[in-house]
C-alpha cells in the first residue's frame, strides 16, 4: 500500500475557459494578447492581436487525483480537449490503483508509454497537470507543503521580477525588474526595431539605472534581427533577452550566445521539454538562464531533474510563470534565486493572482516578494464554481 497507507482511486480532468492555466484565453482589451511579436507576425491577419491566431484556442486543463480515502490533489496546465481526453483514455492506466507516493513511477510509465507520440506540447502538458496534482494530493495526505517533500527552504523569501508592458508600474510595486513584451518583429523591418529600442530608452528613463528591463520576444525573431536587438538593448543595460526563435532552432540560440556582449544574457526555454530538451539548451547552446515552465516540461518531478542538471554547468533556472506551482520549487534551490511572475491584470497596473479565477488561495507578492505558508500541497484550493467541464473516459 505504501508508506501513506492509500492508493489512487480516480483521476479526473476539465476544461476550463477564461482564464486560469490558459492565461492567453482573456478579453481582447488585455495586454497578453495585443499586439506583441510572435512567429505568426509575418502575416498581416494574425499581427494584432495573439488570439487572432489561436493562441487561446485549446483552453485550460485541470486534473484530479483522488486517494482512496476521498483527498484530492490538483494540478493546472493548458492543452483542453486534447489533452484531457489523453489523460482519461490512455495516461490514466498508469494513475489509478498506484501508491499515491509511486510520482517516480508513474511518471516514468506515462512518459515511457507515450513517447511514440509526443515528447514536446499537448502531452508533456497533460502528463505535467497529472504530476502537479499527485504532488499537491502527496502533500494533503502527509500534512506537508510540496517544497518541504522536495528539500525544504533555502530562503524565507522571493524576490520576483514582473512580466508585462509597464516595467515602471512593476518598480512602484517592489518588483527587482520588468520583462516587456517585444511589439515589433522582423516583419517591421529597421522601422520596427526603431520603435522597439524608442520603448526600451523611454522605460529606461522611467525606471532608472538599477532596475532590470529585459525583453520577451516570443519565439519571433531571426538570427540577424535578434543581434541587433540584443546589441542595442546591451547598450541600454538589458538584462536579457528571452526566448528569441523558434524552440527547434539550437542553432540560432548556439550563434547568438557566441555573439552576445559580456553585460547582456541568452535565456529561453519557456517551450522546451524533459531534461532531454534542456540538456541540448546547455551542452549545445551554452544557455544562461533556462525558463522551464512546471506545468509544460513534465510537472515538478521533471523540473527537478532539470534543475540538478543546470546546477552541475553552473546556470540558473528560472521557472517560466506558473505561479504558486513554481514558486515551491524555486524556494528550495540555490540557482533559482528570484522568480517571474506574470502581471495578470489587463493594464498591468495591480497584482491579482495568476491563475484567477481558477484558483482559490494563490499566494502574491507583496513589495514585489513571496512568502510560502506551510500550508499542505501546493496550499491552493479549485474554485467549483467557475463552469469546470469535466471531460468523461470514452
């Protein structure tokens, strides 16, 4: 029966829409998808605005994990119908009837049982939801927050960086820095790059010497482009520049590590998966920073892995935002030293939690840090009443 007494009786998944794990899924008047770069800025229907393409298309994935004595854990990522029905028709073999400590296991088997068919995407995210929520059930069963069961503290707090248009807000708000949102591409040509660097040297002015400004450029850029936005944001003191190609391109992030001046940082991985992937953004890249995100790299049992591995060249891992479901894991690691979080509120002007109205009990920054309760699981609570679709086994 194992060290807990109780094996998995169920497991169950939804789809939820507005909000929550799929933080795209917003109104239209919301920062997160106006127009900002991004792969598909080339062509002019799809510049706008992000949803114009579908960026919100697949929705929010919750999952269930149930013990045998009625607890129930909790675990969030993005995938919706696809993704629920791979965890209800195939992953859910390797969930019920285990152990509830079995996460080694179960992990191995539904990654093992599914790599025919998917190592990146929709099924990294399904099995990532499964491990978050036998984590958090782990926790509730053994009274003991998830950072406790992996290592427990190294820091009583947080420090965090905030993630959106107004880096200036984010630095009244006690944040150690801002990430904008790159808003022109390639595409915009010499013009575009312009403006990007006019918002760079205006923020700059605004938030002084000492704040970090960094860019998130989404995936969008080419190599030649990317120099010369990293080249001129040095100049301004950027602290990085994120996530410039394509996840496939290792070249294009190899070329530019080589080619970045010593004050400005490569970092990106906020779509890689499995230690396999990060370990190509190391070895081959010679990545600065990696941005795994818990809820699509393989949940917290990968991150882990992910984590000792950068550890042993010496580079920090700064989870993508996933908010309290990250947070637990940074607060227990040396190279983690500060967190992102997203600023969810569609002028970026208030801390609200990140996965609203999803979650009940999220815990925020205050003055721009975070404090973990030593409340079980990852400490948050479903909230049943915001139209949870649940997605029944074929």
């Amino acid at each position: 029966m194992g060290v807990t007494g109780h094996k998995i009786a169920s497991i169950r998944a939804y789809v939820v829409s507005g909000g929550g794990g799929d933080y795209h899924d917003q109104a239209q008047e919301h920062w997160i998808v106006k127009q900002i770069a991004t792969p598909m800025s080339i062509y002019p229907e799809y510049k706008k605005t992000r949803t114009s393409f579908g960026i919100n298309a697949l929705k929010t994935l919750v999952v269930e994990v149930e013990a045998d004595n009625g607890e129930v854990g909790v675990g969030i990522s993005t995938g919706g119908y696809p993704a629920a029905w791979i965890v209800m028709n195939h992953l859910d073999r390797f969930i019920v009837e285990q152990p509830v400590e079995n996460i080694e296991k179960m992990w191995d088997q539904m990654y093992r049982g599914s790599i025919f068919y998917g190592r990146k995407g929709i099924v990294m995210n399904a099995i990532s939801a499964i491990d978050l929520a036998l984590w958090d059930l782990l926790g509730r069963l053994r009274q003991e927050p998830v950072y406790a069961m992996i290592g427990g503290k190294v820091r009583e707090e947080l420090p965090c960086y905030a993630t959106g248009p107004r880096p200036d807000l984010a630095k009244e708000m006690g944040f150690i820095g801002g990430k904008m949102p790159l808003k022109y591409g390639p595409d915009d040509g010499e013009e575009g790059l312009r403006k990007n660097m006019e918002q760079a040297e205006s923020m700059r002015n605004k938030v002084g010497e000492n704040f970090w400004l960094m860019w998130d450029c989404w995936m969008s850029l080419d190599l030649p482009y990317a120099q010369k936005l990293m080249q001129k944001s040095a100049e301004l003191d950027f602290k990085w520049v994120e996530e410039c190609f394509n996840p496939d391109d290792y070249w294009a992030y190899r070329d530019l590590k080589k080619r970045a001046p010593n004050n400005i940082l490569v970092t990106g991985g906020e779509h890689e998966a499995t230690r396999y992937g990060f370990k190509m953004l190391l070895e081959f890249c010679d990545m600065d920073i990696l941005q795994a995100d818990v809820g699509w790299c393989g949940g917290l049992t990968e991150l882990m892995k992910i984590g000792n591995l950068a550890e042993s060249y010496g580079k920090y891992v700064i989870p993508h935002g996933s908010g309290i479901y990250s947070y637990h894991y940074v607060m227990t690691k040396t190279n983690s030293p500060f967190a992102e979080y997203l600023m969810m509120s569609p002028k970026a002007d208030k801390v609200i939690p990140q996965f609203y109205p999803l979650l009940e009990g999220e815990i925020l920054p205050k003055n721009g840090k975070v404090r973990l309760p030593d409340t079980p699981g990852f400490g948050v609570e479903l909230n049943r009443d915001n139209n949870l679709g649940l997605v029944e086994k074929d």
